[in-house]
C-alpha cells in the first residue's frame, strides 16, 4: 500500500507487478478511451502520473515519466496511441504494447516555455500532434520515425521535432482540437476569443468572437462545418467556419462551461459546468433534454468511446461516471406505454358501452384519469334523479368498489368539490361513504386528514350558497301570492276619478286560511279605497314561519290611478319573520315608487291586469 493510497499485488517468485488497484484519484482532469474496444480508460488525476486502467478487471497502470501535474491526453484515431501535456512544459508519447494492456513511452517533446494545457491527435494518421501552452503558442510536433529504434537516445525515447511555433493568443491556452479532414486547428483561450488556423503552415482563419469570459473548450464537429465553443460566461456557441459567424448560442449552465463534445454523430452535445452538472442539448432546436448530476463538484473531463456509446465524466469531487446512451430503450417503452394506453381506453369504452359502471370507474382510477371518473358517477347521478330513484346506479357503483378505489375517490372528491358545477358529485359520494363505512375504516385511509381538510371549507360556503338561494326563492313565492290579490282595477280608477272617499271599518277584516300563503282583502265596497285597508296573510308550517303577518296598504285615489304604490320597508325584515310590512302610496315626487308590473317583471313573474 503506497502513500497515494494504491494497493500493489507482486508474484512471490519473481516480486513482478501482477496488479494494481488505486484506491484515491483525486482531482479527475482529463479522460480518454484507449486499447481495442475501448477497454482501457486513461486519466489525468492531479498528479504527476497518468493512470490507465483495465474497465474489465479494475488493474491499473501507472505511467511514470512527467515530473509536473498531468494537464491535458489525447489518444490516436486507432487507440493505440496516448499524447500526455504537463505542467513539466514537456509532451510525452506512449503506446500500447502487443498485448493491449501495457504502455510505454516512446517519445517526448519539449520547447514550450511554460505549463502545456492543451494537446490534440490528429484525426486521420495520427501522424503528428498539435500543442498549446501557457506561453500564448501553438506547436505542431511530427510522429515520424519515432518507431524506428535507430532514432532514438540510450533510454529508447524519441525527441519530437517541431514542424512550427505560432503567438496564437494573448492569454492562457486552455483548449485546441483538429478537425476531422486534418486541415484545420482551433484554439481557444482565456483572452475570450478561440481562433482558426490553416495545420499545413499555421497561418490564421479567422477569430471567433462574442464571449464575455474566457474559452475553455472547443471542438470541430464530426458532421459539419462549424465548431463548439465552451466558456465561463455560462453559454455555449456553435460558429460556423465559413464566414466566423455565431449560428447558435445553448444557455441553461448556471456556472462556468468547462468542457463540452458532440454526440450521436454530431446531433447532441454534451456540456458541463462548475456546479457538478452535465446537460444534453439538442443541436437542431438548442433545448436541454437531459441533466446528469451525479457530480457534486467541478466536472472537468467530459469523453465519449469509439462506438459513442458511452459517455464517462470525471471531476474534482474524485468520481468518474460512465453514462450509457438509452435513448433507443427509452423510445421503446415510451411506445409500448402509448399503445397499453390505447388498448386501456378501448377497454373503458367497452365498460362504459356494456353499461359495466363498477369496472369502468376502477380502469379510470388505474389510468389516474379523475375527469373521466367524474364524468362517468355525474351521468349515473343525473339518471338517478331523473328516475326519482335513492339507490340507483350511482349508489350501488360507490358500493361495489374495492377500499383502494374509495380512497383514490376520496382524493379526486377533494378537489371536485373546489367548483360549485361539480360539488353535487362531490357531496353524494362523501355522504355514501360516511354511510357505508364505519368512522374507524375512514380514518385508516391513506391521506383522509388532508382530503377532509380540503373538503370542509370549500363544503361551508356551498352550504351558504344554497342557504341564501333557498330563502330568496321562499321570497320570490311570497312576493308573488302578495301581488295577486293587490286591488287594480278598473272600477277602482272610476272610483278615485270621481273622488269618492269612504273608510272602512277595521272590524270587517276577514281571515282565510289555505294551504299556502292566503291573503283576502275587507269586506268593503270597491269604490271605498282612499281609506286603510287591512290584508291579513296566513302562512302555513311549510313557509318562512308559522304565524300571521298583517300587512297594511294606505292609498289614495290618485296613487291608484297611477297604478303605483311604494315599499316602505326592506326585504330583510320579511326574511327574518317581521309580522307587520307597511306598504303606502308616494306622497311626493322624490319617494321611490314601482309600478305593479314593473315589480312582477322585476321577480321574474308575467303580470296579468
């Protein structure tokens, strides 16, 4: 067991290196897949060594050679190849032996001046490497002849030469890719900008401007002609190569950008952030359909395997991810869901069509489909007091289901209940289940505490609703048996006209009971009507209350000529059981007055003269 917490297994005979297995990896940098099938998986881990191991069988490989912290990797189109940058201002070749499980370095480049952070294979060959360091400078490195053993020093390692050195930028470089045809490099650096340069000679494109803070990756993609940028303004943008225009610009990270690649063949990318996140962006419509946080810090190496099956992340926080790609198996089961939905509403429309209510309201409770259980018990309901039927379909549906339906009821009840159009719903199956189960079954329900909280506000003001409708409907048929026998007519008019006045006697009042509100006028002549006039109702049990309201009228000959008369008092007094109302003529221009008909109209009743 080493200090850097790695357990090294060695043959007993010949104390050889059988296996090894790191323990602690510390800060992830930068990943690469390497070895035929991508079975080995290389990483840069905040260390002088580069750590290479077997996804079979879990040994790892350490790969001596740097004396700085390991920044950047890079691996050959075939995979059997790995480029190394360091803080050692040094790049370091290493290739896979016979048996694709060992490497070993075989050359070596120097000439930067400062720590080297960025370094690219190229896309065809692999027959030279591209570089970029702290220094503002980009290097072309040959591979040529570093296999031929007559090229190299006592220790069998090959110096690389370099092809040119191009100032690229201002500051720091943090990124450089090659593009796919091998005729291109891109760069990209912490001046805020990333730029294109011609690979044969290194002579400048063109210079891709628009973030606000520094680049840190870039990457041509596999399919067109345009290039990715990532950066610390929290965006990412897609350039095209023609013209060095931005064509489109992915916002959503809350934090920095810090490396970002294409997926499925260029259709997706991939992205992440200085919060632990990875996002998964649609190129054609620029949203996030995907976020992996299985991160908790600085995710700073994003890599994808040959066939792009596999997506693996590795950060600060010492953890490496390996993200497969199921978007097929995904899709399946989305279609195999949509087409169960299908066969189960055919399945409710037979229910419904068979008249089978218990088995229909059960399949929409399954579904979690609370409208259509609502609409299904507010047809039964309907016919049942359409039929003048108490135990109908309605009640015997509520009965015949299983108490985990009657608690899923219970739940949608809840919030039908909200809307005074569906409370009657609402209301009849909260009154069977109160009579159908016992208080000791209801209060075992799964959430009735909140069902019954949210069902006992919303239940007082229908309460005063219907409450107030009632009364003012016992109003209306009160206001209407009054006016039926008020005294208009046309020998009245003659009468007043010709100013004949007579008083009648309060001693001929007369009382007539019926079964609703009677009202009879004095015996008295027609005629006689300037004076006082007595109507005595009798209501019966059935009514507001059950007492005699006497009403008295004073008119004079020219109000019923007028055929006006006006209320002096309010209809709250009638509704709280006042015994006497006083109705008289207007005395002046300024008292409010209401024809009869006027009144009729205003209560909704056709006045007949």
């Amino acid at each position: 067991v080493t200090h850097e917490h790695n357990i090294i297994l060695y043959g007993t005979k010949d104390l050889k290196i059988r296996k090894m297995f790191a323990g602690y990896l510390d800060e992830v940098l930068e990943m690469r897949f390497m070895g035929r099938g991508d079975s080995l998986l290389t990483m840069a881990t905040n260390s002088e060594q580069v750590k290479v191991f077997d996804r079979a069988s879990g040994d790892c490989q350490l790969l001596c050679g740097h004396s700085g912290i390991v920044l950047c990797l890079d691996v050959s189109p075939d995979g059997q190849t790995l480029v190394s940058s360091s803080k050692d201002n040094t790049l370091r070749v290493w290739e896979l032996d016979e048996g694709g499980k060992r490497c070993r370095c075989v050359a070596v480049g120097t000439g930067h001046t400062l720590s080297v952070g960025a370094v690219a294979f190229s896309r065809l060959k692999g027959s030279f490497v591209v570089s970029g360091s702290q220094d503002h400078t980009i290097k072309l490195w040959s591979l040529k002849g570093i296999s031929n053993p007559s090229a190299s020093n006592s220790t069998g390692i090959h110096h690389m030469p370099v092809k040119y050195t191009r100032l690229a930028h201002d500051k720091d470089i943090n990124s450089i890719d090659v593009s796919p045809n091998d005729k291109l490099v891109v760069t990209g650096s912490q001046d805020k900008s990333a730029k294109l340069w011609q690979l044969s000679d290194g002579s400048p494109m063109g210079t891709l401007r628009g973030h606000r803070r520094g680049v840190w990756s870039v990457k041509f993609s596999p399919v067109d002609q345009c290039v990715l940028t990532a950066s610390g303004d929290l965006t990412l943008r897609l350039w095209a190569i023609s013209d060095c225009s931005c064509v489109k610009t992915f916002e959503g990270h809350s934090t920095s950008v810090l490396k970002a690649l294409f997926l499925t063949r260029g259709m997706q990318i991939a992205s992440s952030d200085g919060d632990g996140l990875v996002r998964v962006w649609t190129v054609k419509t620029g949203e996030c359909v995907a976020t992996l946080d299985q991160h908790t810090q600085k995710v700073w190496s994003l890599v994808t395997s040959g066939d792009g099956d596999l997506l693996a992340s590795g950060g600060a926080d010492s953890l490496v991810c390996l993200w497969k790609d199921n978007t097929e198996q995904v899709e399946e089961e989305e279609r195999e869901t949509k087409e169960q939905l299908i066969l189960r509403e055919q399945e409710l429309s037979n229910f419904l069509q068979q008249k089978d209510y218990v088995r229909a309201v059960g399949l929409a409770i399954t579904l979690d489909q609370p409208f259509r259980v609502l609409t299904i018990l507010t047809e039964l309901l309907d016919y049942d007091e359409a039929e003048e039927e108490t135990n109908g379909s309605f009640s015997e549906t509520i009965r015949a289901l299983h108490e985990d339906q009657i608690q899923a009821v219970l739940k949608y009840t809840s919030r039908w209940n909200m809307n005074s159009k569906h409370c009657r719903v609402a209301q009849s199956v909260v009154n069977l289940v109160l009579k159908n189960y016992p208080p000791s079954s209801i209060l075992k329900f799964d959430g009735i505490k909140q069902v019954v909280e949210g069902l006992i506000p919303y239940s007082e003001r229908h309460y005063q609703r219907l409450s107030r409708l009632q009364q003012l409907a016992s109003f209306v048929e009160y206001t209407w048996h009054c006016m039926k026998y008020l005294p208009v007519s046309s020998e009245t008019t003659t009468a007043s006209s010709s100013s004949t006045t007579a008083t009648l006697p309060s001693t001929s009042a007369m009382e007539v009971e019926q079964p609703g509100p009677a009202v009879s006028l004095l015996e008295s002549d027609p005629t006689s009507l300037s004076g006082e006039a007595a109507i005595v109702c009798k209501e019966s049990s059935s009514d507001i209350s059950n007492r005699t309201s006497r009403v008295s009228i004073s008119n004079d000959t020219s109000s019923i000529e007028k055929g006006k008369l006006s209320i002096s008092s309010d209809v709250s007094s009638l509704l709280m059981g006042q015994e006497s109302v006083s109705l008289s003529a207007p005395k002046t221009a300024v008292e409010q007055s209401l024809s009869v008909s006027s009144l009729a109209k205003a209560v909704g009743i056709e006045y007949v003269d």
